[in-house]
C-alpha cells in the first residue's frame, strides 16, 4: 500500500457549510472522506486523457468502483 500525505485545502463557507449538510445527511462520515471522493471522482473524470494520470488512477488501493 503507498503512503498517503495530509494535504490542506481553503474551501469557502459556502462550501464547506453545503459539505457539511452532506455529513450530517448521512451521505458522508467526515470531510476527510468528502474531499477523498471528490479527488477519486475528479481523477477518474480525467481517464483516457492522460495515459501517465490514468495508470496512477487505477493503481489507488482504496479506488471504489461507482466513485
């Protein structure tokens, strides 16, 4: 399993307030995993494009099929 790093990103209030009606909704546990999702969806959206990007996307060990 690669390593993983901790990565700081600033996100509007208005974001970060709609972020949140989506962990207390259910739909997601914490940001952490919010923000996971939404980096594996933007990657994926991204295949096909770059030979290099898509051989990276598809060796993630914690890549869920339907993300």
């Amino acid at each position: 399993m690669k390593k993983s790093e901790i990565v700081g990103v600033r996100v509007s209030a208005e974001d970060l307030e709609r972020i949140d009606e989506l962990i207390v909704s259910g739909d997601f546990g914490s940001r952490s995993e919010f923000a996971r999702y939404a980096i594996r969806k933007m990657l994926k959206s991204y295949e096909g494009r770059s030979p290099r990007l898509e051989n990276v996307v598809n060796e993630h060990p914690h890549q869920q099929d339907g993300d």
